[in-house]
C-alpha cells in the first residue's frame, strides 16, 4: 500500500483529499488505480503531473517501481528554462 | 531505464577534463549556421503586422491592397490558421498567440503576415493592411489587473483552485496552495518575524539571436523547417498540431542557437511562416527584429510578492510563508505555482504555507527564463531571510546554514529530499576568502541561495562506429551551453578512446526518436544517460565482432580502456583488439556497428547554489557596480568544467543585469517603451567583475557518473544576492527589482525623510 499525497490543484478532483492510499507497484500502476477511482484525475495525469518518489522527480517513466514505504506525491509537472 | 544508471564513483580519464569545444571553431570564426543562415532556393522574406494597441478587438482586416502589390506573394491572417485545437486549451492559446483572433491581447500581438520578394516589398504591403481595431481598456501591471475594478481580460477564465468554484470571471487564472504544517502555531512561537512585500518586473531572456526560421512546404504534404529552437522535435509536434500537418511529414532541423533560456521552448513565428509557404507554395524566411523579440517573444513574469518569516531568538525559523502574484501574459500559466514550490526549498522548515496566484496581463505570453520563476521568488524570501537573521543578531550564512534543508528534510514542495547540496555551498560559502575579504567606502555585501529541481525527460540517440574506428553520436536534444563537449566526454569514458575521436551531431527530427527540449538542465543529464545506454550497446556488439575474429565464445570477451580482451588462461595470450581493428573487419563480422537507446531519462538530481555579491553605490547618482562575485553551486559531476563554470558566470551574468537594470517598461498606453537593447539595458563586459566560481560535486544517484545539471539554477541567487548587497551598502532594504540608480535614490531620500 503507497500513500500518495496531492498537489493542492489535485484534491478537488479526488474528494477534497490530500492523501490517498493505493496498492500498486509502479506508477504506472499508481495512476491508473487513482483515475479509476477519481476519473476526474485523469485528464491532470495525462499531461500536467510529474510523480516524486522518494524525492526524485519522474516525469515520464512510470515504470518506476514504488518501493514499500515510498514517500510518493503527484506534483505540478512543470517548465523549464 | 534500459540500464542500471545508479550511480558509481571511480576514476575517470575523460570526464572532469577541459578540451576545446568541438563546435567553439565554428562559432568564433562565423562559420556556424544560425537560424537566419539558411536559404532554400526561391525562397520569400516574411514580415508580420503586430497589434499597436494593448487590448484591442478586431472587427476586421482588409489585405486587398496588400496583396495587390507587386512582389507580395502571400497574406494571411487568422482565418488561414483554423482552429484544429480540438478542445485543448494549450494548443489553442499557442494558435491564439501566434496571430491573434477575435482580440489583440498585448502590443506587438501578430495580426496579419506577409510573404513577398524581398523585405523592403514585405515592408510595404504590411503598411497597406487596414485592420479595424475597437480598442478595449487594458491592464499591464500585476497588481492592477487584480485590483476592484480592473478590466476582465477574458471572460472565459474563471480561477481554477479554489473552491466553491467561482461563478464570475477573473484575471487571476489559478490559485495554488502549498506546505506543510500550522503556520499560525509557527508564528505563535517566533521571537521574530519579518513580513514585507516585494516586487520584480518584467525582463527578457536577451539571447543575442532573434528568433529565425525558413520553412518549406511542399505540394506534396510534406514540409521542411529550419529553425532556431531549444526543441526541434517539439516545435515539430507545435507546428503539425497547428497546421493539421502529419508529424512524420514535417522534417525539422535545428540551427546553432545564439541564446534560448527557455525563451526558444515555444512557437512564436514558426507557424506562420509555415502558413505562408503553403499558400505562397514557395519557402519563406521569417526572422523577427529585436523589437518584435522583445514584444511578442519570451518575457518572464512581473512579480509581487508577500513574504513572512518568524523565527526563535536562538535562530530556528518557526514558521515562513508567502503569497506570489505572477504575470502570465493573456494566457493561462504556471509560473506562480512555481514560483510557489521553489520559494523556501533551500530550508527545513516545520511550519510553511505558499500561495501563488496566475495574473492575466496584456503583455506577451510568458515564456520559461532559467529555472523559471525561481529568481523572483528567491529574491524576495532571501531577502526576508537576511533581515531576519539581522534582526536576531546572526550571521547571515550562520542563520542559513542553522536552517538548511538536508537529506530526509520535507520540502517546502512536497517530497522528502535524497542528498543535497544547500548544506555544502553554504559551508563552502562561510569560509571562502570572498566573505572575510575587507570592503571599501560605500560597498556592501550579501548573499543568497538558490534552488531548481532539474529535470530528465523522452531521449532517443543513435551511437555508430565508423570503419576507422571513430564514433558519431547522434543525439536530438539541442547543444545550448556546450553539450557536445559534455556528451563527447563521457561517451568517450565508456567506450575507452580518445574525446577527438567523437563526433557529436545534433540530428534533425527524420532521423531520430522523439527527443524532449533541452530545458531543464537536462541536455548533459538525459542525452548523456541515452549515451551510456547507445555506447554499453556498442561495446556488447563489438565484444561480440571480437569472439567472432577470435572464434572464441563471446563470454570469453570483455572490454577493457577501449579495446576487447579475451578473458582466461585459455586465451589470455591473444593481444587486445582495439575499435580500429575491430571496426575494420567489421564488413565481414556481421556490418556495421552501432549502438541505439531510446530512453526515459528521468531520475535528475535537484541543486541548489549560494552567491556572494560585493557592490558600490554612487550616492549622489544611485549608480551602481558589482565589485566582486563568487558561484559556488553544486554540479553533482562536473562533465566538463571549463563549461559548467561558464554555466554558472552566464547564470550570475543574467541574473546581476535583471537585478540592476532590465525592465519592462510601459506607457500609460499599454505599449513596451522599450523594446531594443539601447534602453533595455543588459549587462556587458564591462559591467562585470571576473565571476568567481566553486564547484562541489554531491554525486546524483540516479546517474552512472552523479551528473545532476547545471544550466538554470546560477540565475535563481543573484537577485536576492545584489538586492541584500545594495541594501548592507546603503542601509535600506531595497524591495524592488530591477535595483536602479533611480530607486536607490528614491530609496536613499525616503530614508532621509
């Protein structure tokens, strides 16, 4: 089980909630149980999330695997210069 | 990952080294190929009509006579770029900003475009382009837009964020929240607690090449597009989406680049030109004036900023937050938010809230500008931090270095960092000779820190071994600061040969994989990852050309300082097969060699920087001169040195001329003031001291070699460094940017009273 924390812009689409607990392996995973839940996520995760995990910021590879444990947040994903 | 890319500390033979950059001859002897360096046979010169009014609606546009005159080829306005946005906001704002449609939203938004014979014919049929303009009141400042009574830029925006959801439009297009903790109960207990407000205004990135392109599209469907750009790949997917165009129809290839800094991450004139090719079925060449860069491209956000920070006399901060108000131009951005995230990740902070809040603006659509909104914000909380740590009789470093964040440390941002270099450069800072160094009359000193998350992305490279043993690496993210040096460097380190013996090009969108922008200080960081992988391919293959020519098992076989060994008792009498030997027999042990990797190259390590700045103040003048700098950043793996401390001095260039001088300035009229660099006045030579730098090296674990990047986070001190400096030289806080001579001498007579 991952606790995955919301990006405040996050929490109205998924019940007002800052936290929500996934059973998943990878993000990829991750992603999907959280729009099957809150279907209103998903157009956010297609293009406006990045994923932290343990600090580091994934953008794309949402093969990642969630280690047990994990300090995982859906985060703004963001521009560059 | 299709490798481990976990980091691993050993000796390295090229990586670390300085040699000569290999596109450096070109560039200083003007051989390289710049956007407008390009021709195609036949082709037209285009030139764009921009909107003379900040908020104006257009009620029509009559180009009879334009395209009546001899030698104009094509006209197009709006009505030639349909909407095929398909309900997505961003591509649509993107086809608004690049001609506008019902509404000119800023001076210089383009209304109309002419392709003709030659630029003086271009020149002159735009003057005969009647638009009819019902001129609408406007709104330039950040503040103002959102102030009772402003003018509703946009009826469709309503503030997204907050809740219940608003049921009337707004110029603020999203509110965002951030933190952790009570902040009240953090107040509650601090001895201390400094709350002021700041503002920064408007700047431009200032890259010394305009924007330039020449496109051709053919009867065929299919289209070409040179262009100078951060992404071609990107501008590739920009401009189909817009023109209706098949991607694998539009080839796209990337010039040298004279300067993006984010400012070359979005479409401005592309399409247009592209537009005016397929009407005019000719190639058209479109370069923008540094008047039209500076008021239809790339500016960064006007700020203001509230910020309070309490802390206990023994020096804890108890608690920090921040309200951020960001300029985005008449589209809907996420600068603020930003902004938001990076203003107190320098700190481990128990109790910390922030709030950013997009202001629509008539200005131009803003556009990343290194480490993108991270400047202002750092501006206005270090500036906090430093007359905090005044205000309880500490050290300014001390304070810091009692309060930074370290591994384990929860954000102000969200996540829990991995190991980090705040810590680092602020201990690095304390005992360098700069801090103790004497000053003179009327100069002051400050510091600051910095921060910028970096970041990884979609890279694809291609790795060939040439006949005489050479290597090409094919690569699709563009060399903005000295990649092909860096790329160079560490291709050579993993397959054992020389750095002259790699050739490093930047292939056009045909030849490649998708390849994300170069932004984000990810060019080193995810196409030298993709390098690894290509090379690592390479070897295996090249281990197993050298079983075949042994005719041993390729088990038997590894590779070992640029040649394969043959491993065991049972050949251990076999000489070395070097690449030339190996690549020479290739044609006969199976063709060519080459290594591939496509790749998501994620996994960038976040950095962090603290500046130190020494500057005089004339006060009679309010003039002022940077005396003395210092960088000190971490680079996680300094690839090439030479051209990370170049990264760093440009950074702290930038950063010292938007601090000290540059500015967006408009009339009451809503028109830029200013669009040329006479009086947008960025730094040269001769304003700069030597620009001293440090580099540490906190490995990034998610690299084979700790690169974490290097490109954006050297702009985000400087700011708040000079501001602090100005303000120890002429003891007034100085609380807006650009810090010029005529607000230190507003500042110098408010305090005398």
């Amino acid at each position: 089980m991952v606790e995955v924390k919301l990006w405040s812009g996050l929490r109205p689409l998924a019940d007002n909630r800052d936290v929500v607990c996934v059973e998943a392996r990878t993000i990829r995973e991750m992603l999907r149980k959280l729009e099957e839940r809150y279907p209103g996520l998903a157009q956010p995760i297609h293009d406006q999330v990045a994923v932290a995990v343990n600090g580091v910021i994934y953008r794309d590879d949402w093969s990642q695997e969630l280690p047990d444990g994990a300090d995982v947040m859906l985060m703004r994903r963001i521009a560059g210069g | 990952m299709s490798f481990d890319a976990a980091y691993q500390s050993k000796a390295y033979n090229s990586v670390g080294t300085r040699p000569l950059r290999p596109d450096g001859v070109d560039k200083v002897t003007g051989r390289a190929r710049y956007g407008a360096d390009y021709d195609m046979p036949g082709q037209l010169v285009a030139r764009v009509l921009r909107s003379p009014h900040a908020h104006a609606r257009i009620r029509g546009i009559d180009t009879t006579k334009a395209e009546a005159v001899k030698g104009v080829k094509a006209v197009i306005t709006a009505a030639d770029l349909p909407d095929l946005s398909d309900g997505d906001a961003g591509i649509y704002a993107t086809l608004d900003n690049c001609m506008a449609r019902e509404k000119a939203m800023y001076d210089g938004h383009a209304v109309a475009a002419i392709a003709a014979i030659d630029e003086k014919t271009a020149k002159a049929a735009l003057k005969l382009i009647e638009v009819d303009y019902e001129i609408l009141p406007h709104v330039v400042d950040v503040d103002a837009a959102i102030a009772t009574g402003a003018p509703v830029l946009n009826n469709a925006i309503f503030t997204t964020g907050i809740q219940p959801a608003p049921s009337a439009p707004s110029n603020v297009s999203n509110r965002a929240e951030l933190g952790h903790g009570d902040v009240d109960a953090g107040f509650a207990q601090a001895d201390v607690i400094i709350e002021r407000s700041y503002k920064t205004e408007q700047s431009h990135q200032g890259y010394i090449e305009p924007h330039a392109c020449v496109a051709s599209c053919n009867a065929d469907g299919t289209a070409d597009l040179w262009v100078c750009t951060q992404g071609h790949f990107v501008y590739r997917e920009s401009c189909a989406n817009l023109l209706g165009l098949d991607i694998s129809k539009l080839r796209v290839t990337s010039s040298e680049i004279g300067g993006g800094f984010g400012g070359k991450t979005h479409v401005w004139a592309e399409p247009l030109a592209l537009a005016l090719s397929r009407k005019a079925n000719r190639p058209v060449k479109l370069v923008m004036s540094r008047e039209e860069v500076f008021r239809a491209s790339g500016p960064t956000s006007a700020t203001s900023i509230d910020v309070k920070i309490g802390a206990t006399k023994a020096g804890k901060i108890a608690a920090a937050s921040a309200t951020l108000r960001y300029s985005c131009g008449p589209y809907p951005g996420s600068w603020a938010e930003t902004g938001a995230m990076t203003a107190f990740a320098c700190y481990d902070l128990e109790n910390v809230k922030t709030i950013g809040l997009e202001v629509i603006v008539n200005r131009p659509k803003v556009a990343a500008y290194r480490a993108p909104s991270a400047p202002m914000a750092a501006f206005a909380v270090e500036s906090a931090i430093d007359e905090l740590a005044h205000e309880i009789g500490m050290d300014a470093v001390d304070f810091r270095i009692k309060n930074a964040a370290s591994e384990g440390t929860r954000s102000s941002y969200g996540p829990v960092y991995g190991p980090i270099g705040i810590g680092p450069t602020l201990e690095a800072a304390k005992t360098h000779p700069h801090m103790s160094a004497p000053l003179g009359k009327n100069q002051g000193r400050g510091m600051a820190c910095g921060f910028w998350f970096n970041f990884g992305g979609e890279t694809c490279t291609d790795l060939n071994i040439n006949a005489d043993g050479t290597v090409t690496l094919a690569v699709g993210t563009v060399d903005v600061g000295g990649s092909r040096a860096s790329l160079s460097l560490i291709t050579a380190e993993e397959l054992g040969v020389a750095y002259d013996d790699i050739k490093v090009v930047v292939a056009d969108t045909a030849t490649l994989g998708f390849n994300e922008m170069t932004h984000g200080s990810r060019g080193t960081f995810s196409t030298s990852l993709a390098a690894i992988s290509a090379a690592r391919n390479a070897i295996e293959s090249m281990r197993q050309r050298a079983a075949i020519m042994w005719d041993i098992p390729v088990e038997d076989v590894y590779w070992e300082n640029g040649h394969a060994c043959a491993a065991g008792s049972k050949h251990g009498n076999r000489s070395p097969l070097s690449i030339q030997e190996i690549a020479a027999a290739s044609s006969k042990t199976g063709g060519p060699i080459a290594g591939h990797s496509e790749m998501v190259a994620d996994g960038a390590g976040v950095s962090f920087a603290t500046h130190i700045c020494d500057i005089e103040v004339d006060p009679d003048t309010g003039s002022s001169r940077v005396v003395r700098y210092t960088v000190i950043q971490d680079a996680g793996k300094a690839v090439h040195p030479a051209y990370v401390e170049g990264q760093y001095q440009g950074g702290a260039a930038q950063g010292i001329g938007w601090a000290l001088n540059e500015e967006y300035i408009y009339g009451e009229d809503g028109r830029l003031q200013n669009p040329g660099f006479l009086d947008y006045r960025i730094p040269v030579c001769s304003d700069l001291p030597m620009i001293d730098t440090q580099i540490l090296e906190i490995p990034n674990p998610n690299h084979p070699y700790g690169v974490r990047g290097v490109g954006e986070t050297s702009i985000v001190p400087p700011l708040a460094a000079i501001a602090n400096a100005v303000s120890n030289a002429v003891g007034v806080r100085m609380a807006h940017i650009p810090i010029s001579p005529p607000r230190i001498l507003e500042a110098l007579h408010d305090a005398k009273g």
